[in-house]
DNA sequence: GCCAACGTTGGC
DNA sequence: GCCAACGTTGGC
C-alpha cells in the first residue's frame, strides 16, 4: 500500500468541500504534470493520502482514500490526462504546517518539501506514519 | 505582490 | 531534438 499527498488551494476546492462530498466523493481533475500523473497512474483502491492546502493554509488538514482508480479526465481536451475519484476519511485533529514539516529533520526528504511544485505526490511510510502522529492520529 | 523553480511550448 | 521564451505554481 502506497501513500500519497493532494495538493489544493483551499479557495478552488477545500477540505470543506471535500468532506461535503462524502462517501461519494469526488473526481480528482486538472492535473497536467507528467509526473503528477505516473502518481495518479499508480494509485490503487483504498489507498489513502493526505490533503494539504497550499497558499491559504499551507497545513496539512485531512486524510483520504482512492474510491476509483484511473480514468480519463474529461476537462483534458487533449485526452491524455486522467484522473482518480478521492473521498475524506477523517480531518487531522491537529492540522500539521508547512512550516512544522519543514521543521521536522526526518521529513527534510519529502516531496512536499523537496519539489514544493508537484500537485499529487507519494509519501513513504515513514513520513505517512510521522506526519499523522504530528496531526493527532 | 514578488520571484524562484519548474514545466511546457514552439521555432529552428 | 535542443533550447529560449513564456506561463504557472506556490512559498515568502
């Protein structure tokens, strides 16, 4: 099992509005990055991830999971982009920042950190299980 | 609001 | 296939 990292402006699409979606979900689209989408390609039924707000936040706030693996992404007119549906599991009783993680020795190798850019990261086990104890869980 | 880092586009 | 120009992201 693979962990992974959601990057969103909160002002686009929040936590709010993902729990808001519930048990249904949502369609993770408009990813156009090559590599972000090797993640997504990746990604497989059950796997949870972690929901970070970039900008506006700057914290990491949620976990989900893959509730639908890869599909095409029907707001990619060029069809070679696609997408996987996501769902809240449960919210971070303790938001962990950006400014936390970065502070944080043993995460000075994350991605988050490392190529800030990169909108659908993995996280190794390691940081999956660190990361959620600074949250609380 | 600025700007560094990075990805993509398009001319050659 | 290279690379300069440009656009975007996202932290500060």
């Amino acid at each position: 099992m693979a962990y992974w990292l959601y990057k969103s402006e909160p002002s686009v699409w929040s936590w709010d509005d993902q729990v808001a979606a519930g048990e249904a979900g949502t369609f993770w689209s408009g990813v156009r990055n090559h590599v972000a989408k090797k993640n997504l390609e990746a990604m497989r039924l059950g796997e949870q991830g972690f929901f970070y707000h970039s900008n506006d936040g700057r914290a990491v706030v949620g976990v989900v999971e893959v509730i639908r693996t890869y599909y095409p992404d029907h707001t990619d007119a060029s069809g070679r982009f696609g997408m996987v549906d996501i769902r809240a599991v449960a919210p971070l009783p303790a938001p962990v920042s950006l400014e936390a993680i970065k502070a944080e020795p043993a995460l000075r190798a994350m991605v988050l950190v490392a190529n800030s850019r990169l909108s659908v990261q993995p996280v190794t086990d390691a940081e999956w299980a660190l990361v959620r104890r600074m949250g609380g869980l």
